[in-house]
C-alpha cells in the first residue's frame, strides 16, 4: 500500500508565476488536508477537503490560493502571482476517517522556493 | 482563539538522558495527536490519545493526555541518537471537523 504521493518535490518559481502542487492520498483514504511549513515553524493548517468538497478552507489565503479534491486524480494546492512569502514546505495528509481515530498521514512535501 | 503550546522550541540532552517535554491547550481537546519529524523529512503519525488522563507506552516513549485534557506530556527514557528530530503535539478541539492545530514542535538534540 503506497503511502501518501506528492509531486513535484522541489518546485521553484519566479515571482508572479502559478504553482500546482499535487497529492495522492494513500489507498482507500478520502480525506486531504494540506499544510504549510516554514523554515523552523510548525505546521499551520490550510485547508481540509473530501472527495470534490471542501470541508474547512479556513487556513487559506482568502486571494491566490485555491484547493480541489476532484472525483478523479489526485488533489491540487493552487498557487496564482507566487510571491516570495510563500516559499515554504508544502504538505498534504490523508486520513481514513474524520472525528477521534483520524491519524493522518503525511506525504514528503513540495518545497516551494520563489525566486 | 485555540492554539497548543509548546515551549521550549529546542532541548539538548546527553545520550541516556531522560527526556519530557509538554503540550498545553488553553480550551478542552477532543484528542490530541502526537507527530515527529526527522530533518528534512515529513511528520510521521507517533499516538493519539483521547481519554482523560490515558497513558500509553511505546518502548522507551510514554504519552499522558491531563485529566482536563488541555495538556498533555511526552516522556522519552535513556535518549538515543535515533530520538533525534522535532516532535509536535495536535489537539483536535470539539466540533472542529478533523481538523489539527499543530504546535511549533520541540526540537530535540542528542549529544553522543
């Protein structure tokens, strides 16, 4: 059973372009939250999304950032006009269920560096 | 507004040293979720604990959820090199639809 997937590792950007970060949860797995990490910080929630719905997106930018957990594929973190602030490690998690028993799995990260 | 604490952000220790470090919530937790994260890599899912005052044992690692369950503690016996990394506490509060709120992470450093 393949662990949670994300793609690409490492993504650089210059300032003003888009960012599309992707996550395959692991098998059998219909929840996806998506995290942001800087350099000697914790982990800050930004959104929370089932099978094409978004559950909490109360983490997220309210402008540029955009998320989707389409029926089909993986899930998208949408970045538009990248800015140097949002270079940062990027992950996803899944987990089996929602409510008490919810451990999440985390996938490697995207680390994003705008340029 | 709800967040979990946890100070300090680093601690030194000599390997074979014991090791605790705390969690602490300024309003009642559902559940609280242990993660720890080597460099460079990704959190890695370590416990949850859900009852008031649970205490559980994973070899030479004990995790304590308070009675209040606002708080919530990770002891670490005779410290290995391995146990090297940062390890964050997540509360789920009530009524908060799955979602975690992190800590900062404590950092731990081993001296061999």
């Amino acid at each position: 059973n393949a662990g949670v997937m994300q793609n690409p590792r490492h993504l650089v950007r210059r300032r003003g372009q888009e960012a599309r970060l992707r996550c395959s949860p692991m098998k059998g797995h219909s929840h996806v939250y998506w995290y942001r990490q800087l350099p000697e910080e914790g982990l800050k929630f930004m959104v929370y999304l089932q099978k094409e719905n978004i559950i909490d997106e109360s983490g997220m930018p309210k402008e540029r950032f955009s998320a989707e957990f389409p029926k089909e594929g993986p899930s998208i973190l949408r970045i538009q006009q990248v800015v140097r602030g949002d270079s940062a490690a990027y992950f996803c998690a899944s987990s089996l269920l929602a409510g008490g028993g919810n451990e999440q799995f985390f996938g490697p990260g995207t680390r994003l560096t705008v340029l | 507004g709800q967040q979990v604490m946890q100070i300090p952000q680093y601690q030194h220790v000599q390997e074979g040293e014991d090791f605790t470090t705390y969690c602490n919530s300024s309003t009642t937790l559902s559940n609280i979720q242990w993660y720890k994260q080597r460099p460079g890599g990704h959190p890695v899912f370590l416990i949850q604990l859900v009852k008031s005052g649970e205490v559980k044992k994973q070899k030479r690692l004990t995790f304590q959820f308070g009675e209040a369950k606002k708080n919530s503690s990770l002891h670490i016996t005779a410290t290995q090199t391995t146990d090297v990394g940062t390890y964050f506490c997540a509360g789920e509060y009530p009524g908060a639809n799955s979602k975690l709120t992190f800590g900062k992470g404590i950092t731990l450093s081993v001296r061999p």
